[in-house]
C-alpha cells in the first residue's frame, strides 16, 4: 500500500523543531513551521521547513488553525509549546495532533503528577507540604516562567525560614534535597506495537551552575554572594550513555509509567515522553518530574543515539520516530490511534 | 573464502554486552546473551541476541559452558564478567575464550600492574606503603565491591591519620593526590595485524561526585558533611576527544603496554584495552589504572568514535572490532591466535 | 565538469589535522601532512595523509614550500599553525593559502578584535584598562605561551593588587568576571555562496579547572591553595548542544561578525570560525573571544555534528566543509575567492 503523502508534519519553530522537521522529511513529509516573527533563520538554513508560517506572538497561535487544517497539517506538540499555549488551549485546538492531551494535565500539576509516578512504583523525593516538617535538607523551587533563577538550598527548618524572606509572594515547592547526578531518559511509546523503546540519554547544560564547579571553593568564598548563588537555566545538552546494568530499571520505569498512564486517562500516554531522574552512590534512581512530550535532551541525537542504532538501521531522532508512527498508522488506516 | 559463520559471539548480558552483541551482529555472527534472570530485556528491546540463555546467579555460569560449547560460541570477557567470576574462575573455562586469560591477573593485582605499566615507561602516581610516608596529598581508595564509596582526600599524615579512624578492618590504597581531569583512552591491538589502534576516548560520569560542582562552596559548608562527602560510583560515559597534539603519547603509551605484556606473559596483551588517566595542567599525562579487556566507556560509540570513524568506511564499536578480529582469524585459519 | 583533483590538501600535523585531511580526502583531494619529527603517529594511524613530510621544528616550514608549491598544495591554517608561526610569517607565505590572511592581525590584537565585536554588536565583557577602574570582580589572563595556567579570579582592586605580586612582569588583561556556561559556537562562512553556516557547539574540557569541582569545598579549603588554583589548559572538547531558542542569535552574531569583517579586511572573514560565547542564567550571550580559523571544538564532529546532519546528506565535519568550499571554486573557476 502506497502511504498518504498529502499529509504533512507541523510544529512550533523552537524547542527541537529541527529534529522534528528533519525527522519528517526523512520519513517522507512535507513539513510547516510556524515560527514567531524573527525566529525562521534556523529553520530556513537547516532547510527542514518546506513552509514557513510567521505569526507575531503565541497569542496568533489559533489564527493559523485553518490554515493547517486546510494543508492536511498534524501538530506535533513540544516544550516549549505545551509552556507557551498552556495545556486548555491545547485541548480546544481543532487541527490534528500527534499524543495523547488528555495526559497533559497530569504531567502540568505537581500532585497528579506525583501520584502518577507513584502508582508506577517509581522513588520520588519526599515533598515537603509546611515549612515546619523539614528535617532534612531540602531544594526549593518557584514555579512559573523564571525558569531555574532563584532555587535554592535549605539545610533544614531555620535556613530555609532565613532564605525564603527574599522570595516574598512567589509560589514554591520544598523538596527533599538528593544528592546524586542527573540522568534524563528518553522513551518512545508505540501506541501500534504497545512498546516502549529506550531513545538515548542525556544530561543538561545549565547556567550557571555548571559553571560553578570551575570556580575554586577559596574564590567562591571570597566573590559576593549573589554572585555565586546557583541557578538552572538549561542553556544545551550534553549526550551520555548510562551504565548498562541499570538499563533493565530504567526499561521497567518506562513501561510502567505507560501501563499506569492507561488507567489515568483514556488511550494513555503515547509518543515521546521523559523520566528525569537523579543516579545517587547507593545506585538508587530517583524521579523528580515527567515529561510527557518531546524534550529538548533528544537534540543532540538528530543522527541517532548509540541505543537507536542498536535498533534501527537508519539515524532515527525522536522526531524522525514520531513521524514514523504517524506512517505507520497512516499505512496501517489507523491514524486516529496516534492523535489526541 | 567464505568464512565459517558456525561460529557463535556470546557474552554475559550486562556491561557492554549491547556494543559486542550489536558489533558481532553487524560482521555476521549469530549472538548469544547469558543473562541473569530479570535482566534480559535490554537484549530483547534492542534485538542484538539471537538466544538468551538465562541464570539465576553468577555461580551458574559454567552450567552453559557446555551448551555454549556444542553452539561454537566464542566468549567475550568484559569487566563485569571478570569482576563477577574472578580470574581464576575465568582461566578454568573450557569454552573458547577471546582474549589473554593470562594477562588477567597483571591487571587485577595491584602491585603486579604497576611493575608492568612501569616498564612500559608510564607515569604513575606515587604509592604510599606506610601511613608514615605521607607528605603530600593523598586519595584513599578502598577495594572491593562497594565501588567508588568511602574514598577520602587526606591533606598530609596527620589528616590521614584522623579520616582512616572511620574505616576501620578495610583494605587500602594510599595513592598521590594528583590534581588534574580524567581521560580514559581506549585501545585495541590485533594480534594479527600488530597493531595498536586508538577507538576514542570518554570520561566517566559519577555519583555523586560529577555533581557535587553544582552546589556553591557556601552549600557545601552548610550542608552535613557526610551529605557532601565525594563518591565515585560510575553510572554513565560521556563522549570526549583529546588534544590532538597528545594523541602521539596517547599512541606511543598503548603501544608501550603491549610490547611489555609480552614479556610478562605469552601472547601478551591483545584485544581492547583501556588506560585510565590524569591530565595535568602541566601537560603531563598520569597513568593510574590498565582495563586488560572492553571497557564501558566505548559504549559512547556504538555507531563509531570520531576516531575510528576517520579509519573505518563502516561504523566501528569497539564491539564490533572483536567481532572483526575474530572473523580475520577465522578467514586467515589463525582462531588460536585470538582465543586465551 | 570533471573537478581538477591534481590540487592537493597539506596541513601542519596537530589541532584539527586528522579533521582537515580526512575531509580533503573524502572530497576526493590527495592529501599532505607537514610534521615536527617524532609526531607522525597519528597521520599514519589514522592512515588520513598520503604524504607525510618531516620537519625538524616550526623554523622549518618555510623550507617545505617549494614542495608543496610543486605539488600543488593548498594549504590549511588551524589555531596550532597561526600560533607557532605567527601572524607577519603566514603573511610571507608563497604557497596558497585558505582563508584571508588580512583578518589574523584583527584577531590576534586584542583591541582590534574587540573592536571588530562590538562593530558585529555582539556584547563582549568589561575590560579594565587600569586596576584602579575595577569595580566588580575580574579574572586576570596572562599573555602568551603559558596558555591557561596562572589565571586568576579577584573579587576588587586590593585583592587584584594582592595577587598579582605574584605574577611579576607578566602581561595581562583585565576582564570583568562572567558567570555563567561556556559555550563554543562553530561557524563556516562561504564566500561562494555568502551564507553563514552553524557547524555545530562543544564545551571545551580544561585541565585542572573541570576537575576542581569534583573535589568537595571542606577539602579545597582543607589543602594547600597552591594545589587548587585553577588552570585552563585544554586538554580535549565535549559535544554539547544549544537550546534551540537561542540559535536565531548565534546565527545573527555569526552573520554580523562576517558583515563587518569586510568593512574591516579586503574579502572579509571566510571558511570556518568560532564565537567563544558564556551564556548567563539571565539568557544573555556575552562573547568573549573569535578564533578566524578552525578551532579544535569541532573534533568532536568528525562525522557530522548535529547541525550538519540537518543540512547535509553526508558526514560533513568542518574539515570536510573547507575541502568543499575548494571543490566548489575549483568547479566555478573561483579558486582565487578561497585563497588569502
């Protein structure tokens, strides 16, 4: 059977947008960008956008929905798009889109997330609910769009009351401090063959705290204060492999967190999605947060990762995977199984 | 000619078992995966072993070796595999067995390495035999199976004096503190060729040491020191290339080791090996530590290192290449050359 | 049109050399390697030169040229090259040369280079012109051969005039002190077809400066200060990738830098060349440095970087991509447009 090639792959030009597109055209799309004024030249240079299509801001997001309804378009969502359009807009777009919305509220609200990742039987840090229960080192973190700015470190009850004072009026979550390295995994659920493939791994580049370990502990002493205070504003990505006797956990994570999704929401969680987790000494693996999309920790993968070239014998992205289920289910007259 | 496939790659499921897996496939061989129980999946998910024959423990391993045997299975040792079974366990196997069983115990024995790694004209940190020889920094490391925990910088006698005080009954290496970034450099030297090619090279991601930079001096100073304190447990790789103006010491440094291994014992050193060292601002290359087999730091570069990929037309693992040498010997009727 | 392949690619045997001829080879050039005695290794290892021609010392060089010249020779510049021979000695060069000679004196000037920055409207860090202007803190860079080593951080004027007792008729710069990530953008500018090309990022990998972080700060203060001062000699490079958002940036400063190159030089600033960038948590991209040539973060890239993969269908290193911006003048009769 000869696929459907009137179809074409859309998405927001930020976040891993290349990979995306790339990933497409690899597999046979033609391919949209809708890119926010001033933001093209990546795309236009990497010529991974057989269409551009400009608007001023998020807000004009909606004011190209026939546009691409009319081009056969479906949407892949990322990041930086669920971010900027929140997931109620999402649900209410009417062109096609490629995962499942209904998993967006339980991968944006930290207590459905939680009990989410638990009932999948994965380690979480302890979540501090009042100030006056901290008995042990904690981070705290701000929601909303500052990003990484402003966490920071409590040894316990009486520092965090001391720092929290420069933080009047801003939402916040105190969570149990873990000291080990950070490991993003990267998943691709096959909502046509029910698996769960590895994708590759990675860790982030952050500013400015992967910096700080460059300044000496003598000179971070003597510099003021805010002047090495940490902050994690991901600025990159840095590929890693992880060490391969921890594979079969990570695998189990991944299913698990699908098979739970399922008893959640209808359909479940399908597509790309990521366990962000902390490797500590005693080789326990705790997750901290799920992303239930695309991450931008894929990107240093656009030619594939050392575990999809395990599998496949082409250079297979996460995006250039989304776009194969997408043909699969095209080829397969089951479209509507992959969009949401 | 055409080669005798009746030959089978087998190794044990944990490690680097993907890369030889993979790299066996990929040159023509059918593959076997000896796995603990619960602990295939990897090998199912990324479709690299044709048969999985599964243990309970460690001590079952010679129950395969005649199955392995009547399969033609040629084992691939790797580190796990040696740390598990231990060299003497390893020099009793009956199935054909890639690499030098004899070189095993110059690596596992300490003081045996260095005698060889001197010859060879290397670097090395100092060793302290007695506590009382102390006179300038020193790292501490214990030995066993608890890893990278508990290693402790000790500033001179006095300080080494009070730290060991908590690690009472356990066994010790008192090394020279050098200050300086890791490289692990991988090698492999064909018996058949006589040559000594460079694969690549990584650096190790540990727990919780790599992120210990991450938290500001003034943290650390707060925090508890037992939560702060340093520990070396690997849980992934990350990819590096080396300077090029010190890849013709990195060269000269693995070719010195083989030639000295084949005094040592007969056959000398053959297969992968990996040095383990420190690269001083000096420019001084320091050679702590010899890996006589695979290390996981190739697993970077299952689909090709940037330096094999400047060497080979097709992407080249260092799995792949045992699988390669294994073939050349099978093809030019010299399997015994390969097999310790 | 049949390519004239009797031009062949020679380059000095260290920095991107493996890089630089692999990529003339794979473009179809036969290659020449110019080396200091005793650093031939890797140029026939990596079997990369089909000519190798030794040298006793850089004083030398000179005397290849009327080899080279015979042979046709282009000759490509790296930073080992410009740096040992200098800028006036290039400039005497007979042999063709690749790139624009005019551009090395604004880079190795500081105050030019600055001033061709700022022109390109990139942000650059505060220097202070005398000690008693500075105002925050700063770190101090010595002149000249030493590389990284010496470097130091003071956080004001006293503390600046404190340390730098003990650097004594040294030259030095002051630069404001900038937290934030490194980040190392690589570019290639075609003047065939006047587009600025991303080639990829890396984070450069220093000696001991990326290890002072793994040593707790108790024990940095505990050992003796000497032991711990930061150096930031390169001993390798990591591949990294940058967040997609800030790609129309990097793009736009690459772009401007070649805009006013050529108000500054003849022909302006062509081939490749890299942006040495630190990215603040407040999202700033402050560049505190240009390298007009190759430089040995895209070794990592040998086959192919992220980026390139986008836009190419082959492994494009930026060393293949000089070799094809050769092609192609050839092809267009334009071979004079590449030269300098």
């Amino acid at each position: 059977m000869v696929v459907d090639k009137s179809y074409k792959i859309a998405t927001l030009g930020s976040h891993s947008a290349l990979q995306i597109l790339k990933g497409a055209k690899d597999e046979g799309f033609s391919t949209i960008c809708i890119c926010i004024k001033g933001r093209e030249k990546p795309y236009k240079q990497f010529k991974v956008a057989d269409k551009i299509i400009t608007i001023k801001n998020f807000k004009e997001f909606e004011k190209t929905q026939d546009n691409l309804i009319k081009e056969k378009a479906i949407l892949i969502p990322h990041a930086s798009f669920i971010t900027y359009m929140g997931f109620e807009r999402i649900e209410n777009l009417k062109v096609p889109y490629f995962g499942n919305k209904k998993i967006l509220k339980w991968e944006s609200d930290r207590s459905l997330e939680r009990k989410w990742l638990k009932q999948a039987g994965l380690k979480l840090p302890r979540i501090f609910r009042k100030p006056e229960e901290i008995n042990k080192p904690v981070i705290v973190k701000f929601h909303g769009a500052d990003g990484g700015k402003g966490y920071f470190l409590a040894k316990n009850y009486k520092d965090f009351q001391k720092k929290i004072k420069l933080h009047q009026e801003k939402k916040y979550v105190m969570q149990e401090y873990i000291l080990g390295v950070h490991m993003y995994a990267h998943y691709f659920h096959s909502p046509l063959t029910n698996e769960t493939e590895v994708m590759g791994f990675d860790k982030r580049y952050e500013s400015n705290v992967d910096s700080l370990g460059r300044i000496s502990a003598r000179d971070q002493m003597a510099l003021p204060k805010e002047q090495v205070d940490p902050s994690y504003v991901i600025v990159g990505n840095i590929p890693v492999v992880v060490r391969e006797s921890f594979l079969p956990r990570y695998i189990q994570k991944g299913e698990n967190v699908v098979k739970i999704s399922k008893k959640l929401v209808k359909g479940g969680l399908f597509g790309p999605f990521c366990l962000e987790t902390i490797m500590t000494p005693d080789e326990d693996i705790i997750t901290f947060e799920i992303s239930a999309r695309i991450v931008a920790g894929t990107n240093p993968y656009i030619y594939g990762s050392p575990y999809t070239w395990l599998r496949y014998k082409e250079p297979m992205s996460t995006g250039r995977r989304i776009a194969r289920e997408i043909k699969m289910a095209i080829e397969k007259n089951k479209l509507s199984k992959v969009l949401g």
